[in-house]
C-alpha cells in the first residue's frame, strides 16, 4: 500500500501525522508529506486511520 497527499488542498491539521508519524510528517510550508514509498504493514491501519480523519480528504490510498 501507498499514499499520497494532495497538497493544494492539504491545511496543515497534522493529524495525519500525528496518527501515523511512520507514514506522515509536517514540512517547512505546514503541510504534509509521505516520509515512506511503501506503507509499512505495521502502520497501515493507523496509515487508514490518518486517511478517514483528514478534515480536507487530501490523502489518498494507492493499493497495490
């Protein structure tokens, strides 16, 4: 599994990296970005959590 944020619409709520700091962190800007090119199978269900509580919906699951 992957992610990726779209970070137009992203807001910088960092909840997703607060969620799943594996996967997430805030950049310089505020804004977030995937630290990882694959999901760790360990954090996909706090990855998923991450997805389902972003307010903007700006992250999105790539399964693979």
């Amino acid at each position: 599994m992957r992610v990726k944020v779209d970070r137009e619409l992203c807001s910088g709520d960092a909840i997703c990296s607060e969620l799943c700091p594996e996967v997430f962190e805030m950049d310089d800007e505020e804004k977030a970005v995937v630290i990882v090119d694959v999901v760790p199978e360990d954090a996909e269900d706090a990855c998923r959590d991450a997805v389902d509580s972003c307010p903007e919906g700006c992250i999105e699951i790539i399964e693979e």
